[in-house]
C-alpha cells in the first residue's frame, strides 16, 4: 500500500522557505505565521527523514537533500497552479460565495444558517471552508471570514470580537484545569505557556495538538480535555451547554477572525449583517 502524500501546505512552506532562506520572509508569502512555516518545514522533514535545512543564527541554509527537492516541488507547485487557472473563473453568477475559516463555519455559522437562508429562500449559497490563510488565495469569494493577524486580513477587513482566547471544556470533564490534558491548536501566537504565565498557572503543557480551534472545540465537546481557543467561536457552545468555561481568566489573541466584502451585493451584505448580528457586533 502506498503512503499518503504529506499535506501541499507543507511542501508550499518548504518550497517558499527555500527560495527566501527564511520563515519569516516565507510565513509573509503564503498568509501563515512564522512559528506555522517551520512547524510545516520540520512535519516535512519528519515525514520524508531527512533534513532540508541547516538552522543558522543568521538564516537557513538548504541541506544537499533540500537542494534535491526544491526544483521537484517548484515544478509541481507551478503545474498545480497552472490547472486551477483553467477553471478558477471567479464567483459564479447568482450564487454568493462565501469563504471562511472552518472553525467559523462549524461552530458560528453552521448552527444558525437555517435561520439565514429561511429569511432569504431565493439565495443559492456557496461556502468554502479553510484552515490557512493561503487556502482563501484562489477561493475568489464574495465574502470572506478570515482568521489570522491584521496585517494579513488587510486594512479593509472587519475584526470579530469578542477575540480573546478562553479555555473551555465538556461538563463532563471533572479533573481541574491544571491536571486536564490541554489541547492546543497549532499555527497561533499564544498557547497555553503564555495563557498559564498571564493567569498565575505557570508550567501549563499542552498534550493534544490540533490543526485549527474548531478541531480543538471538537476534540473538547468529546471529553478529550481542556481547549484554549478564540472567544467569537464560543457562543453557540456554551449557550446550548455543550461545552462550559473550565477557567474564568481570559487573554488578549495576537490573531482574530476578520469579514470582508470583496464583492459587494444585496446579498453578501445581507449575509454580513446577519453573521455580525450573531455575533451581537
């Protein structure tokens, strides 16, 4: 049987790192954080064994392996790109198209969308879902709900708030925060160090990692331990019960969900006036 092909976005990091021998100059090309690119890069590398850089004070260097690698995955990344450009047309007539990170759809949108398409039963709409900022790139989206910094939403997006980062956890789940298995979503500025330093519980160590908050959330509704994630995604859960604050204390985000119009209409106003009426903006 034939191993899975590691994920694009770690080739797209590699490949990105490798031409500007950064990954601060590479998380600014693809839309991701520096911390993201080489926790991508070092997946890559874990996953192929072998190394592909040298880690220098000054930069990186690209490893004979790196070398070999490169062209391959610039060429294949250039054909990927290639393809999608015969099809990548642009939103489709009477249909709003609406890209947003996944935790968004799945735990802000998606439990309140009847109430959105039964006040507008003649809308056809389309939602893209994402996890990294790079995945909106060729989304060609009326509407888009990103997460990730200001700088990389634009100056013309709206931010979500409430955008401080909670811990929350299933009723279920008796163990106090301290002995609960932390569960931490990767590709983020704040984590449970720097959530534990804030708040007076210095040593907090995450043992579940997860690829976005809203996998975060899930694994957390399921009893699986205590999830540090955005406020704005919090609403629904714990309005319904389904999952509770397992500590008061709350920090500042580096990073937030951000609305933006690309294409205004009657209908993508509608929708952002609905989503910023839900989240009682």
């Amino acid at each position: 049987m034939k191993r899975a092909l590691p994920p694009l976005t770690w080739y797209r990091s590699f490949e990105a790192a490798a031409r500007h021998l950064s990954f601060t100059a590479a998380a600014s090309e693809v839309g991701l954080t520096q911390s993201a690119v080489s926790q991508q890069v070092k997946a890559l590398e874990t996953r192929l064994r072998i190394a592909l850089f040298t880690r220098q004070p000054r930069g990186l260097a690209l490893t004979d392996d790196g070398r070999r690698l490169l062209p391959q995955v610039s060429a294949a990344l250039e054909q990927l790109a290639t393809a999608a450009d015969m099809f990548d047309m642009g939103p489709t007539d009477s249909v709003l198209t609406v890209a947003m990170s996944v935790s968004m759809a799945q735990w802000v949108v998606a439990p309140r969308l009847a109430e959105f398409t039964a006040a507008h039963p003649g809308l056809r709409l389309r939602i893209l879902s994402a996890i990294w900022p790079d995945d909106f790139s060729s989304a060609m989206a009326d509407v888009e709900v990103r997460f990730g910094s200001r700088k990389q939403a634009g100056t013309d997006a709206r931010e979500l708030t409430p955008s401080r980062l909670i811990a929350l956890k299933a009723p279920s789940l008796q163990a106090p925060l301290p002995e609960a298995p932390l569960i931490e979503a990767v590709g983020t500025s704040d984590g449970w160090k720097n959530w534990g330093r804030a708040t007076g519980l210095d040593g907090l160590r995450p043992t579940l990692f997860a690829d976005s908050y809203g996998m975060a959330l899930q694994l957390a509704a399921h009893g699986n331990g205590v999830a540090l994630i955005s406020e704005v995604l919090a609403g629904h859960s714990l309005e319904t019960g389904d999952l509770v604050r397992a500590h008061a204390a709350s920090i500042p985000g580096k990073e937030g969900y951000y609305l933006s119009v690309n294409v205004p209409s009657a209908a993508a106003n509608d929708f952002q006036d609905w989503l910023l009426t839900l989240l009682k903006q």
